[in-house]
C-alpha cells in the first residue's frame, strides 16, 4: 500500500490559508477520483475540495473550524500497489518528539505536482503575513510516527487514524456551522438543549446556552444582518461569534474572514482610486408601473420582476450609450483598460458577510435572461454556495442600500472597478409633473467613479442617461 498526501490548494486568487468548515469523510472511508472529501472557507467563499485519487482515508490531519495554510497536507490516502505517487512521501503527523529529528534526517523532496482543483492551483510564491499559532494536526497514524513510517513499511499498512470523538454514543445533533458556533464560545453541545426538530440543536439554542452562562449584562445586542447590502459600500455590521472581554464591559469581535479582506480592500480602494460621488433624484412613476405590467406578463411567469431588475438593465443601456464608463486602471502598466464586456456586480448579504459576486457579460442577455441571473446569484449568495470566480472580474457594482429605507450613501468602489452605482429608497414624495404637485414615485442615485478614469463630464452624462432610462422606461427600447 502507497499512502499519499492531499494538500490544501489555492481555491481564489492568491489567498493563502482557508478555514477546514466540514470533513465529508472519516479515516476508513473509502474516496474516489473526484468525490468531495470537505468543505473549507476562506476570506471569498466556501468552497468544496474533491481529492485527486482514489483509496481509503488514512488520517484527516486538521480538525473541523481549523485554518490551514496553502500547501499543507490536510488528509492522508493509502491507494492500491503501482498507483502514481508523489516523488516523496513527507512526514505530517509525526509525534511531537519524532517530528525535529524526522525533519533534521530527511530533507525536503521535490513537490510533486499538484493537481488544479480550483482557481489557480497552489501558489509557489512565498507570503508575509502576521505570525498567528500553528494549527494542530487533528489526528496521526496510531503508531505514532505518522504517515513517513507506514509508507516505509508496506508490508505492515498502518491503520486508519481515529478522528477525536465528538459526544461520542451520546453526540448532540447539530450542523457544522452550529458546531463551529459552539466551539468559539465555548460552549459544550452535549450540555445544551435542543429546541430543533428531531432533537437538533440550533442557533438559537447555543446562544441561549451562552448568555446563561454570563450575567445579561455581559450579553452585546445581536448585529443586524441586512437582506442586501454592498460589500463595497459602508461595512455594515455581521453577525459573528464574540468573545467577551474579561471587565464584561466591552465586547471583542475577531476580524477574520470576509469581514477582513473587505476592510482590506475598501482601504485600498480609498487611498488608491480618486472618488467622486455624483447624485441625482428623479421620478421613477414610470418605472414602478412597468414593473407591474411585467409581473403581470405570461410570458415572464415565473420570473422575479422587481425594480433593481429594471435598474439594472438601465445601467447596462447607459453603459452602451458611455462605453468609457467601463474600464480599469492599470497601475504597472500606466494604461486605461477598456472593458468591451459587463460583469454587473449586485451586492449581497450571507451568514459569511457583505460579498459582491458578478453577472457575467451581463450586457448581452435579455430582461428574462437577466432576472434568472440576479435570483441565481442571490440565492447562491445567501447559501453560502458562491465561488471565488463569480466574484472576480467584476467591472462595474449596483448596490442597493434603499432597502434600508435611506436615500442614498456615498459607495466606495470594489479595487479593479471603475464605478458603483447606489440605489436609495423609493418613496411616495410630492414631486411636480406636467405643473401640477403630485403624489409620484420618487429615488435618488448616487455614482461614485473612480476620476484617474472618468471625468466629471462623463460620469454626469453615465448618471444622467440611468436617471432618464427609469424615468422614461421606454427607453430601454429606444436606446437599446
């Protein structure tokens, strides 16, 4: 028997460590070329890793709620005699005191090469970052030597590493994220009482748990999570696990995650791109009222017909109209990259936090075509299920702060974009049409711009030309 090694690949862009959120499989399991093994979490996305091989599982080397880095062997696979191999077999579970002396006799092998699952394959740059305690192998081959002993002697096969027990006969029923919860609370699930149907704990119930725990004074109020809001613009508040400061009188939230890398990258965007923010308030009578007409469309049944819809659509004829709008900055190469395709970002909030995935050369598909995108994308979102790639090359963002009742926010762009459109509330407000003070439909836009790229001549002429598509819905015919 060959025990061969699984390493965490790069699932995104050059990210460098991803977070061990759910094992699919137990040390026995027998895997197959391609089958999903676990699903991990990084600063993008959750994303599940199918293994390269097939064999059976000889040791899950890092728990569940575990951040590896990129590189590192997370699970170990015994396959059959003559199965390609890696050049070397590294030592990865090696007991605590073998471990120094395994790495002073046996330098490191070539890597073998490792198969692309996602993104872009494992990064061979090095990457500076600040230290932070070494995640702890979860289990090791029982004879204590690890994964290098057993494939030096194929004759005896080392039995299948045991994953800690969870509760044992009497393990409390819970989902990975409800355990994980649990976990950063520190809270036992085996004590907590169940409210969920078939005795399943839930949320609520490790929060409960929690706060009796604690005196309610050492309880922070839960955070909002908004139904849709932008990653790009004004962080708003997600629920995440705190920990309690010891004077009880403050409240600790760990940056991690999505929350990190979009304070990252607003920082950057701010100190790096020019912004401009231009506002503009309008009737939109017209537009609610074909929003109406289309739900009541058969041809469009089943479809979900909204005014974000129709605004989108206006952002992509005005893109036409302002083709310059859509473009990058490249800072090497000190050129202005003009984008002949849309990637629209819509702005969504997960249980993860704020993220901006994209619609895909949204310019050319239809308005069904568009509305089965948006309710793809934002029920994927709200999953958790949306991958690295529908988040990247994006190139210009609507964001729909309006659903909070407020009239308009000044959004900050997301890196690599050139614009990002905020849509406010839309109220009944006494507005005067054909002379007369009526009672209409009223909203305000507001476009912040990136000014290396857009002048204000033509980031006014992009907003105008959105204003006058939902103020005179026809236009989507006339102007398409």
């Amino acid at each position: 028997m060959t025990i061969r090694e699984f390493k965490m690949p790069d699932v995104g862009e050059g990210l460098t460590e991803a977070e061990i959120l759910k094992w699919y499989v137990q040390p026995g399991d027998t895997v197959t070329d391609g089958q999903v093994v676990c699903e991990v979490e990084t600063a993008k996305a959750a994303v599940e890793l199918p293994i390269p091989f097939d064999g059976v599982v000889h040791a899950l080397l890092f728990e569940e709620g575990v951040t590896v880095d990129v590189g590192q062997v997370i699970i170990s696979v015994q396959t059959a005699p003559g199965a390609e191999a890696p050049a070397a077999v590294e030592a990865v579970a090696a007991a605590p005191a073998a471990a120094p002396a395994a790495a002073e006799a046996e330098p490191e092998a070539p890597a073998a090469r490792q198969p692309v699952l996602v993104g872009y394959g494992v990064s061979t740059a090095s990457t500076k970052r600040r230290p932070r305690k070494a995640p702890q192998p979860a289990v090791a081959a029982q004879n204590g030597t690890g994964v290098a002993h057993a494939a030096a002697a194929p004759a005896a096969p080392a039995a299948p590493a045991v994953v800690p027990a969870q509760g044992g006969a009497g393990k409390a029923l819970a989902k990975p994220p409800v355990r994980k919860l649990a976990k950063d609370l520190g809270i036992d699930l085996a004590a907590v009482v169940p409210t969920g149907d078939g005795g399943v704990v839930t949320r609520e119930d490790v929060h409960a748990a929690a706060a009796a725990a604690i005196t309610p004074q050492t309880v922070a109020p839960a955070l909002p999570v908004a139904p849709e809001v932008p990653a790009a613009a004004q962080a708003a508040p997600v629920q995440v696990p705190a920990e309690v400061s010891g004077s009880a009188r403050e409240t600790r939230i760990p940056v991690k995650g999505v929350r990190k890398v979009t304070a990252q990258a607003m920082v950057g965007s701010a100190f790096t791109a020019p912004h401009v923010t231009e506002f503009i308030t309008f009737d939109v009578t017209r537009t609610m009222k074909l929003v109406q007409e289309l739900k009541d469309d058969p041809d469009l049944a089943g479809l979900r017909i909204n005014p974000l819809l129709l605004i989108a659509k206006a952002v992509l004829v005005a893109i036409r109209r302002n083709p310059d709008v859509n473009a990058s900055w490249d800072e090497a190469a000190q050129e202005i990259v003009l984008k002949h395709y849309v990637n629209l970002g819509i702005a969504a909030a997960t249980p993860r936090g704020l993220i901006v995935p994209n619609i895909k050369d949204a310019h050319a598909k239809t308005l069904g075509e568009l509305s089965q995108a948006l309710s793809g994308l934002v029920a994927t979102a709200r999953e958790g299920k949306t991958s690295p790639a529908d988040m990247q090359h994006g190139t210009i963002t609507i964001t729909n702060v309006g659903v909070f009742g407020v009239d308009t926010g000044t959004p900050i762009l997301n890196p690599g974009e050139s614009a990002i459109l905020a849509v406010g509330a839309i109220k009944l407000q006494p507005w005067v049409h054909k002379g007369k003070v009526k009672a209409r439909h009223v909203t305000t836009l507001a476009l912040s711009f990136d000014h290396r790229l857009i002048d204000g001549e033509l980031g006014s002429r992009f907003l105008a030309d959105i204003a006058a598509v939902l103020e005179h819905p026809r236009r989507l015919i006339t102007w398409s």
